[in-house]
C-alpha cells in the first residue's frame, strides 16, 4: 500500500497569498475605478459630505436625548430629525423670499459699483491735483484706465459667477429642496444605523495598523470636532451680531450682510475687509439714510458697530470655544481657503480650516514614519472639544447640579 499522505496542516488550506504583482495591479485598479467614480459622481460629494458632518453634529443630540429620556436611539434619531426639518422649513417660510430678494440686489449694487462707478470714480481722480499741506499729490501722472480695466478682468468672471448662482437660487427653488431632502434623508440613515458610538459610522481595519488608525481617528475628530461645533458656533454669533446691529442702524439688506457676516469668519483677513466693504457700497448707494443721518454717517456707525463685534469675538468668545484647537496659523488659512475655493467651490473656502489642520497631521505622520520613528511620541493633541460654549456639556453638568441634593444646614 502506498503511504498515506501527511496530515496537511489548517493554514495550509486557507486561501493562498496574493504576490506583489497582484496586489499592485489590484491597488491601482481600484485607485482608478475610484478616481472615476469620484469624477462621474462629482455633483454628489458635495451634498454627501454636508450629510456626513449633519450626521456628526447631530450625533451628541440624539445621544443625550437617548440618555435622559425612555427613547431610543431610532426614535432619538427620528424626533431630532423630525425637529431639525421643521425647523428649517419654518426657516425658509420666514426668511427664504426674503433672503433671495436681498442677494439679488447685494449682486446689482456690486455690479454697478465695478461696471459703473468705479471706472468714473477712477476717471475724476486722474484728473485733479490734491494738496495736503506741503504735500502736493498729482494722480494726473498715473494711468488709471489700465489699473480699471485690469480689475475689471479680474473681477467679471466672478461677478458673472456669482449672478448665474444667485439666478439659479433664485429660480429654481424647487432643485434646492430637493437637495436638502437628500441630505436630510442621508444623513438621517447613517446616524440612524450607525448606533451610539460616532466612530462607527467610518469603520477601517488596516492589519497591523489598528492602534494607528484608532489614534488617527481620535485626532482628526478633535480637529472637526472643535471646527465643527467650535466655529460654526462663533460664525453663527458673528452671524446673530450683524444682523441684529444692522437692523438697528437701518442698513438695507441686514439679513443677507449677516450671512456674509458669518462667511467672513472662514477667510481670515480678507473676509471682513470685503464684508466692511460690501456694507458701506450698500449703504452709500441707498436712496436715503436712517436715523436721520448722512449714508456716510450711518455707514461709518454701522462698519464701526461691526468691526466692535468682531474684536469681542476674536478676543474673548474665540479663545473660550476654540483655544488653539486647530493649531494652524490665519495667513496658512487664508492661503488655503483661496486654494479651496478655486477647485471646490463654497465647500474648499468654509472648510479650509479643519482641512489644513487634517493635511498637517498627515503630513506630520508621514514624515515620522519615513524616517522610522514613533509617529505620535512629539504629537500635540489637540483639545478634544472646544472650550467654552459646549452646549451638551453644559445641559448635562446642570443636570446634575440639580440632582445633587442641597447641603442644609439644621
């Protein structure tokens, strides 16, 4: 009889390792289809990162109503959401019309200043000599039509992109609720299913790699997380400020400058130089001031008014909610919001921040392990929550303050 055949060992059996080759051609193929997706799909990152990040401000929400009441987390989930859409729905009834109205004619202001103005502004200075005291300035010398016509090239392709925007919101109402329902609906299934653990709705098993990839996570949620809930807060009180001094002073078109206003916060340096701007164009070229004041009296009142809030917020509400939580520098910022707005739209500018901060982080880990070392040993994380205004925290200390039972004294 032929001898039997060695007892095979159980790894034996498994399926067979892929060789170098393969591995390579599988990576880049799925690389490549990837890239192609993302190319094909292009109108759809938009709406899904929106939902994602819905999904995670929501997340702590849902979970302490969870908590302090009988719900549960499906149903926490479908009350919040229930919530947040009626909230937005009474949100565009009130100030929907109203805003689109006033976009519009912050767009015809803007276009006639540069069509118009601007070039006639330039015009009447080329012609006159200035004296200020022993100083004599003659702009008669200087060749005001090229420095017109080169801004003139450099800004209609934005003016131009901004008017087919505000048409286009303007028009087609319908297509833009149709979006938020789609976010609204996405989002509201990955929160749903993902449980109450927030790193579940992102799960990625590296072999190997696992204690990296759970420190990579917790980093990069303290950095959106203090974006997130961190800045979008202080925009949103930027936002809340000008609207309420703009009203007061009478400045037409406060609700759309108030949105500005929060936009501004994104884009250091240049956003409030162009937000100061925009107001005073808008209040100059109204038909008559408020308050019986000169347009250039109301607004200077309205500017100065803006530019008090500003440095409340910069200097005592920032360093309250955020700290140092991103730790990148405003020029870096600013560079990159710039970046961002010329390949991404609305979404590269707002969320500049938190992506140079996510870009550092990578970069720095690439570096340590390039050069062998431990990627987190001179790592300075970042607070794992903005300081300050942290609403839920706040609830949930209150909370037990008044469960704690009062120290009498007989």
């Amino acid at each position: 009889m032929p001898p039997s055949a060695p007892p095979q060992d159980a790894s034996s059996t498994t399926s067979p390792p892929w060789s170098p080759p393969i591995k390579v051609v599988v990576g880049v193929s799925v690389l490549v289809a990837f890239a192609a997706l993302v190319v094909a799909f292009s109108d759809f990152i938009g709406p899904l990162v929106l939902a994602l990040m819905l999904a995670y401000l929501m997340h702590p929400v849902a979970a302490a109503l969870e908590r302090f009441t009988p719900l549960s987390w499906r149903a926490s989930v479908t009350l919040v959401y229930f919530l947040l859409a009626a909230l937005v729905l009474a949100l565009l009834t009130a100030t929907g019309f109203a805003l689109v109205q006033q976009a519009e004619g912050l767009y015809v202001v803007v276009q006639n200043f540069l069509l118009t103005d601007l070039p006639r502004w330039l015009n009447y200075l080329s012609t006159h000599t200035y004296t200020f005291g022993p100083w004599v300035v003659d702009l008669r010398r200087y060749d005001f039509t090229a420095l017109n016509d080169q801004l003139l090239t450099s800004v209609q392709p934005l003016i131009g992109q901004l008017g087919a925007l505000i048409s286009q919101l303007a028009a087609s109402t319908l297509q833009v609720l149709g979006w938020m329902a789609f976010i609204w609906l996405i989002s509201y299934f990955l929160l749903a299913e993902s449980g109450r653990v927030s790193s579940d709705v992102v799960t990625i098993r590296i072999p190997g790699y696992q204690e990296d990839l759970r420190r990579m996570g917790r980093e990069l949620g303290r950095i959106w997380n203090a974006f997130l809930r961190g800045q979008l807060t202080i925009a949103f009180i930027a936002m809340v400020w000008a609207w309420l001094w703009l009203t007061v002073v009478g400045a037409p078109m406060a609700l759309v400058l108030a949105f500005l206003a929060a936009a501004a916060r994104f884009v250091p340096y240049i956003g409030p130089v162009v937000l100061y701007t925009i107001t005073a164009l808008v209040i100059l070229f109204q038909p008559t001031g408020a308050w019986g004041l000169a347009a250039w009296q109301q607004a200077l009142l309205a500017i100065g008014g803006m530019f008090v809030g500003d440095n409340i917020i910069d200097n005592f509400v920032t360093p309250r909610i955020l700290g140092n939580a991103l730790g990148v520098h405003p020029a870096a910022v600013l560079l990159t919001a710039l970046i961002g707005a010329k390949l991404f739209g609305v979404l590269g500018l707002l969320f500049a921040a938190p992506t140079l901060a996510s870009l550092r982080l990578f970069g720095h880990y690439i570096m340590r392990k390039m050069f062998d070392q431990d990627p987190w040993a001179d790592w300075r994380a970042v607070p794992s929550r903005p300081l300050g205004l942290n609403l839920v925290h706040w609830v949930r200390r209150a909370y037990h303050r008044l469960r704690r039972p009062s120290q009498s004294t007989n």
